[in-house]
C-alpha cells in the first residue's frame, strides 16, 4: 500500500473488535514509525506508553467523561503519548520564533503513528479528550499528557466513510 492509498483508507474507528488482540509485532512496527518520525532538531520531545489489559481500560475509562468516547474502551490498546522537554536547540528557537515545536512534533508522530498501523491493517482514532492527571497515574509519568490513541482491529461492520475535506482549489496555493 502506498501513502496516497493509506491516506485515503485511514479513518477514525469507532469500533473496534475488542476480543481480537494486535500482535506484538505489528505493535512494534508502529512505534518504530513513531520513532522515526521528524521533529525540531530531532529533540522527539515525547514518549510513548502503550497500555494494554487492564491498564488499556483504565486510560480508556478516563478519556470517557462527558460521554465522550465511549468506543474507546472496546479498544485493546493505548498509546499515550506524553510530552518531554525540549532538547537545547529546539528549546531557543521555540522561545526565539515563540512556537511550540512539541505540540507539532507530537501531531506528526502521532501521523506517522496511525499511517503506520493503517499499513498493519489496524486502526486508530487520536483522542484529545481525557483526564491528564489520572490517566499520568495509571502510566507512572510526571509530564503532560498530550495524545492518546487507540489503536486495534475494526469491526467487520466498520466500512470506509466518505472524507469530508476542502477541495484543492479551497486549499492549495501556488505562487511563483
């Protein structure tokens, strides 16, 4: 499958098939794209927990408040990806430019992240909705949580939705 081909079947699940687990080696394969992932002055200012069993529902239960993602816990494995400290370079320059090269660094890893796990036939959905402190606790982390990602097999029953996106003409520019 080529990356057009990914980016076009990637979707957010929203179901998944919570009695099938993901293998190890393609859990594996995924972070290793993760790692591999740019960021600013190749400082990676993050670090990955994957959560599965019964540390999987807990970060699950705790990014359900509200109603919010209830499908969550149907997933076997979590990815929390936690925010780390910038190395030196990439520390002045973000102060220099005042842009937060982590945040952005932290949205590409976690592209590369569910490219990846498309390209395993898993699926993924990235969650910006849970509660920080307590999902911290169950991980053992002292930094922020940014991402969490939930990650295995779909449903049978979940078929590819339609993109919604803004034409090229709406989103493209060229200048000369």
């Amino acid at each position: 499958m080529n990356f057009i081909e990914i980016a076009k079947k990637r979707q957010s699940c929203r179901a998944y098939n919570k009695n099938k687990p993901v293998e190890k080696e393609k859990i594996e394969a995924i972070l290793e794209a993760g790692r591999l992932s740019p960021s600013a002055c190749n400082g990676q200012p993050y670090h990955f927990t994957v959560c599965t069993g019964d540390s999987a529902r807990k970060v699950a239960s705790e990014t359900m408040s509200m109603g919010m993602n209830k499908f969550a816990a149907q997933a076997p494995v979590m990815i929390v990806i936690s925010e780390e400290d910038y190395v030196k370079t990439a520390a002045l320059g973000a102060k220099i430019k005042n842009n937060d090269y982590r945040s952005i660094d932290i949205g590409i890893a976690a592209a590369y992240i569910t490219a990846e796990a498309e390209a395993q036939g898993l699926s993924t959905c990235i969650l910006g909705w849970f509660n920080d402190k307590k999902i911290r606790e169950i991980c053992g982390l002292d930094k922020t949580v940014r991402l969490v990602i939930t990650l295995g097999y779909a449903i049978d029953e979940d078929h590819l939705r339609e993109k919604k996106r803004k034409t090229a003409e709406e989103l493209i520019t060229y200048k000369e």
